[in-house]
C-alpha cells in the first residue's frame, strides 16, 4: 500500500486534526504514489493517521481527506461532503436564486484545496491543490447533480498552483454560461460578476457582512474607499446615505466596473480615482484632506508567514496615512487577507501605526468573513480575512 511515514514525534498536529503535512515531518515515502494519488499517512510506529491527498512538489507534501481508518476516498465520499458542504450553507443564509455565496471552503469543509462559489444558477470552482485536481472530473459531475446549475465554470488560476506543480485551467466545465458578467444581488444592491477574469472567482463575496456595516455606518459620511476594486464597499456607502465616496484603485478595468455598478444601482456621488493607494494617501495628506469613513481592503501582501515582516511595512504605511486622514470620530474599517499574517499581528501593526499618527484609536469590533466562509477549529489557517473596526476620539 502507498503510504507516507512520519517522523518520530510528528503526528501531534494529525491528532489534533489538522489537515496539513509539510515535508519537514515526512520519513519516507512507499509505493511511488503519483501526484493527487490518496495514501494511508502513518506515525512513525505504523498507527493510521489518515488518507491523504499527496503532493510531492509542495511543501505541503499531503492533504488530509479523512481521519478515520475505515474511510474510502472515492465518489461517493465526494458528494456526502459536497451534500453536508451545501446544506450547512442553507441554514447560514437565505439560499437566493438570485444572490451569490460559497457552497464549499477548502479544508474547513472538509475539501482541501477546494473552493466553489455561485452566482445565482452559475458555480464557479477554484481547485487549489493536487488532490483537487485529480478529482477534478468527479466533483464537476456531483456538482451538476447536486444542484440546478445552469453552467459550471473553473477558474484554478491562483498563484498556489505553481507551488503544487499544476498549470491553470480556466474554462467551461458543465453546460454554457448564458451571459457573462452575470448580475447578482446582495443586501438589496446589484453587481456583476466577470467570471473569467475577475480576481478570485470574480467577486469578494467574503465581505458581504463588511459591505453591509459599511452601509449602516455610512449616512452622513465623507468616505474614502481604498483598494476599492469594482467599488462594492463605496456602492455599499451611497446606499447607506454616504454624503461623498472617493474611491481608489490602480486598475483601470476595476474602476470602469466600479462605475457601471454605480450605474446599475442609480447611486451617485462617487468619484473614482486611478493611482498607486500608497501614493494617493500621502497625496491627500499633503492637500489637507480628511474622512469620515476610511476602509482600507488591500490585496494579499503576504501569503506565508515567510513574508509576514515585510507585508507588515506595507500594512502600517497605510493604516498610518488613513489615521492621519481620519477626522475627530471618524471610523476605519482595515483589513488584511494575508494568511502570513496572523489577528494578533495585525492587531499590533494597526496599534503601532495608530501610535505613530498620533491618534489614540478604539477597537470597536472584530471583522471576519461572512459565515458562508468558516474556519474549521483545527484548521486556523483557514482565518485568512480578518479586520479591525477602529474608531478616532472627539
């Protein structure tokens, strides 16, 4: 049988099941399994540990599917979890037809490595991993039969894919997409989604919560919308009674969907700003500008905790400009959706940027991904969003 041993002493965190191995732990490898194969991993005194996923050009070596002995990684175990995946969902939030939401969260679900979205009867899967890949065909099937799907599109084109030796793959899976961007609802407001080349799966649906505190935080308010992408925070400020929203992104493209979202919704009083976010802060600074409402939603800057310290640089430059741009009890909403950086990190990097602005900022609430996107308890990696509500004194 293929199989992976570990070190003697290694098993600690399969006990504790976590779906990772990394190849630090691994002895030996038996049997010359291939690529996304699944093998018994075994403790260095043969105790069963778990079937796995094996990946021998990442440094994740193995990816826990079952811990359970008597388990048999095949079709049938794929659409219980797929099943127990969506069903969890319909009990978290209103299943719209016409809405969006993530049916499946990688290994908090159970899944490692895979990622599936919809947008009303449109999925969109994101396979994130060898094992994943391998199941490829198998998944796209259950997912057909699993739901009304009209269409089924793949988007496994994220940059981890080269850590797991596999090439991106973006395309039609199952049926044809009747129209593409496809038009989805949340929280009242209306979006399109450019499935083929927007980032993640064409939308950052782990924000809807955000989005919508954005929108209840927001009447009366001067906002500034940094890393606006196509603009939902800012649409989610001007239907909140937002007085004024600057918005900013380097992408020409995203400010140009950012505007037709405005448009579809009939808001107004956005302005749209191309440039460099880093440079237009020290920009508005120096023209004596200032907010109400700041929201700072950058892209990953560190995505291992290899690049933690200096992804922490570029987070305190830009939580020191918003402070300094936040006026007497304005409100910052600062995120970070780098997996190398930890809550307790981001915590300190915002306390310190604070602290060098001069500005004796309050915590007024923990933000995290809406539910649809849980974090197994064993699995804290899994917490990739987090964000800090922080408000400035009178």
């Amino acid at each position: 049988m293929k199989k992976l041993i570990l070190k003697p002493g290694r098993e600690k965190s399969l006990l504790r099941k976590h779906p990772w191995v990394f190849t630090g732990a691994v002895e030996r490898v038996d049997g010359n399994p291939d690529s996304g194969e699944t093998i018994a991993v075994r403790s260095s005194q043969g105790a069963f540990l778990g079937w796995a996923a094996f990946s021998p050009l990442s440094q994740i070596v193995a990816r826990i599917w079952d811990f359970s002995e008597s388990a048999r990684i095949d079709r049938e175990f794929l659409r219980a979890r797929l099943q127990r995946s969506m069903s969890m969902r319909s009990v978290l939030l209103d299943p719209s037809e016409n809405g969006a939401v993530r049916l499946v969260h990688g290994e908090s679900d159970g899944l490692p490595g895979v990622v599936v979205d919809r947008y009303t009867d449109t999925l969109v899967v994101q396979l994130g991993s060898a094992g994943a890949y391998r199941w490829r065909d198998v998944l796209v099937e259950l997912l057909g039969e699993l739901t009304s799907a009209h269409a089924i599109f793949e988007r496994s084109d994220a940059d981890v894919l080269a850590l797991e030796g596999m090439q991106p793959s973006v395309g039609e899976r199952h049926g044809t997409l009747a129209v593409d961007p496809i038009v989805f609802e949340e929280n009242g407001l209306r979006f399109r989604v450019d499935l083929q080349h927007g980032h993640k799966t064409g939308f950052y649906l782990d924000q809807r919560d955000n989005r919508a505190l954005v929108r209840s935080l927001a009447a009366g308010r001067e906002v500034l919308d940094c890393f606006c992408y196509t603009g939902a925070f800012s649409a989610a400020a001007l239907a909140g009674g937002a007085s004024a929203v600057t918005a900013i992104d380097s992408s020409a493209d995203s400010l140009a969907m950012a505007a037709a979202h405005m448009e579809l919704n009939g808001l107004a009083g956005a302005q749209f700003v191309a440039a460099d976010v880093f440079q237009m802060l020290r920009r508005l600074r120096d023209q004596g500008r200032s907010f109400d409402l700041i929201i700072l939603d950058p892209p990953k800057f560190a995505p291992t905790a290899a690049l933690a310290e200096r992804a922490a640089r570029g987070y305190k430059d830009i939580n020191l400009y918003a402070f300094k741009l936040l006026r007497p009890g304005g409100v910052l909403l600062t995120f970070s959706c780098s997996g190398g950086v930890s809550r307790d990190l981001f915590q300190k990097i915002v306390a310190g940027a604070a602290l060098d602005a001069g500005v004796d900022a309050q915590i007024l609430r923990w933000l995290n991904a809406a539910p649809d996107h849980p974090v197994a308890l064993a699995f804290p990696e899994g917490e990739y969003l987090k964000g800090l509500l922080c408000r400035a004194p009178t």
